[in-house]
C-alpha cells in the first residue's frame, strides 16, 4: 500500500545551500487533497470486497470550536464514501452513559475508528474515555498501547493524526529529516511528545530536542534547528529571532485572534509570527491551510488502515 502523498516539484534540504529569497509556501490544502485521493482509492478497493470503513466521531458538549472540528471530518467520511457517525451528546452527559456508547462502538463491526473530540467537560475523566476505545479502534492514537506501540516503533502503532500530517507535510515537499536538526516546541501527548517520537523514528532519523515553558533561552534552542514544529498555543509566539536563515518552519498553531474587519468577529493564526519569519525560512507552513487540513486526511487515513487490518484479521 502506498503510504505517501505524491511529490512536490521543488527540493528542500535543510540547513543546506543559501537562503532562498521567496520561501516554499509549504500547501497543506493541496497535499491533504492528494492524500485523500490516496485514501479514497483504498476504499474504493474495500467497499468492492462489501466492507465499508465506518468513523463514529463523539462530541460532548456544545464547544463552538468542536462542532466545528465534527461537522468537518463527518463531511469528509462521507465525502471519501465512508460510513460516519455523528453522536452529539449534552454537555451534562454523565462519564458512565459516555463509556456505554464507547463500549457499544467498540463491539459495532460498522465502526472502525472511534474519536472522542477533546476538550470533554470538566465531568469526564478524559483518559478513562480513551482507555476504553479499542486500540485497534484509536484512530487518534491517544490508548496507552498505541503511544506505547509509536515508541517501541512498532509499525503497527496508530499515531496521533496532527504529528503524521506534520510529518507528511515534509515527506511530500522532500524536506530532508534524516541528520537534521529538529526542534520540537511543545510537549503535550497530542502533538508535541508524539511529534517528536516520528521525527526520531528509524527512517525519520532527525536529530530531536524537545522545548517547553520552562526551556532556558528558548530562541537560542530554536535558532539551532534546521527543522522547528510550533505546537504551543499562543499567537505569533515565534518571531525572526527564533528562526535562522534557510530553516523549515512547520506552524502547528490554531488560536484564534479578535479581528473587527472579519464577519465572525476573529481570524485563526498561527504560533508562529508568519509575516516576521517567513522572509527567513527555506519552506513554512501558513495557517489557516498548512497543518489542520493534514490533521483531518491522516484521520481518514488511519480509520481506512484500521478497516483493512480488521478485515485482514477477519
Ligand atoms: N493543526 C491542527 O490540526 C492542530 C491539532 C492539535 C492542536 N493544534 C494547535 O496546536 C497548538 C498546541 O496544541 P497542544 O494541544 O499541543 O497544546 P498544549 O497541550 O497546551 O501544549 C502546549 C505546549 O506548549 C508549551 N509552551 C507553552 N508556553 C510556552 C512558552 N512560552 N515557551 C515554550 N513552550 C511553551 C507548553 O509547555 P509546558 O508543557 O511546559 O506547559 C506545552 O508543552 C494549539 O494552538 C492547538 O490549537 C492544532
């Protein structure tokens, strides 16, 4: 099976070779398409054996931001010819009904990959939920199992979908990892901690420091990279002087920023200062259309690898 969206034209190696004057504008709209393409083809293959992969996607809770998320990858399953499930359940939905209908999903042989959108209600013991799914079910790869399986390199490991589409996003622009130098800022267990497992994986082969709030001269960690992934939650927290010439800047950043000239009242930036840094860099990401759209086809692409590993097992 091929596992990687196709090529860009244009070469990319970092830390090698002058700075260009124009940096790549790394697309993830265009690549997140390509992959799609990639994943609708596996289900096109599926559904001619009769098995339609299926993602049930859980939201508890009325979090504008989530509805969001949901009615996106729900409009994507269908559009891939995949079975979706939407269930939206109060945000008064007690942590015992929530395990029932994981429990119920996890035996439904529809449903292939299982997502609990986060942030639950306070509630809701969020890794409680989480341990509940079946493994093989995890399609964000948060079960113990799967992180475990992602830093044992086990192949079979399911891994978080933001950190995949980042690394995708680089294999697809021949951004070279291998011996290069890439800081990772941020350490949560949805992108940063797993992000930086994929980068030193065996065929990734980079060279990883992870940075967080309490690293000491964080600008001078950054300015050392050939490669920077931002995943810190703060706008525009990445300036030119945390960035040197000729770096691969991949924004993972999504905050959204008051903004009176839009009609919903904001705009979404991204962590990194895009206008100051962009100048500087070899190849960025922009937000909004780099990361979050990788985010939603790595999605698809481990429910349609769950669904085929479920089927090869019978
Ligand atoms: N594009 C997508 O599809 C996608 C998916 C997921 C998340 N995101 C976005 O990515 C960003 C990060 O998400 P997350 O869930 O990883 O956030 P998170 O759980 O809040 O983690 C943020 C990380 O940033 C670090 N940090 C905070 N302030 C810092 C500082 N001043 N200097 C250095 N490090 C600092 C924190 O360090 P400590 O650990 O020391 O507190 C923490 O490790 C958010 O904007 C989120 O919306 C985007």
């Amino acid at each position: 099976m091929k596992r990687s969206v196709e090529k860009s034209n244009r070469s990319c190696a970092p830390g090698q070779g002058r700075m260009e004057r124009m940096p790549h504008i790394i697309d993830g709209r265009k690549t997140a398409e390509l992959s799609l393409a990639a994943t609708a083809t596996q289900i096109a293959a599926l559904r001619a054996r009769g098995i339609t992969p299926g993602l049930a996607v859980v939201l508890v809770g009325d979090h504008p931001a989530s509805q969001a998320y949901v009615r996106s990858k729900d409009k994507t399953c269908r559009e891939l010819g995949m079975h979706s499930r939407k269930y939206e359940l109060p945000r008064e939905t007690a942590q015992d009904e929530l395990l029932t209908l994981i429990r119920d999903l996890n035996a439904d042989p529809a449903i292939h990959g299982i997502l609990v959108q986060s942030p639950p209600p306070p509630q809701i013991d969020e890794q409680m939920v989480v341990q509940a799914i079946d493994p093989r079910k995890d399609v964000d790869g948060f079960h113990p199992l799967n992180v475990a399986a992602l830093a044992m390199d086990d192949p079979a490991a399911i891994v978080p979908c933001t950190p995949l589409g980042c690394l995708e996003l680089l294999r697809a622009h021949d951004i070279e990892t291998s011996g290069a130098h890439a800081v990772v800022v941020g350490r949560s267990l949805i992108v940063g901690k797993p992000m930086a497992m994929l980068l030193l994986r065996k065929g990734a082969d980079a060279t990883v420091t992870v940075a967080h709030s309490r690293t000491r001269d964080l600008a001078a960690v950054t300015r050392s990279a050939d490669i920077v992934i931002a995943a810190i939650g703060r706008p525009h927290f990445l300036g030119a002087d945390h960035v040197r010439d000729g770096a691969v800047v991949i924004d993972v950043g999504i905050n959204r920023v008051e903004d009176a000239s839009s009609p919903r009242g904001y705009r979404l930036v991204g962590d990194v200062d895009f206008d100051a840094v962009a100048p500087k860099c070899r190849a960025i990401t922009p937000v909004p259309g780099g990361v979050g759209p990788m985010t939603i086809a790595m999605l698809m692409r481990n429910t349609v690898e769950a669904c085929e590993r479920m089927a090869a097992a019978g």
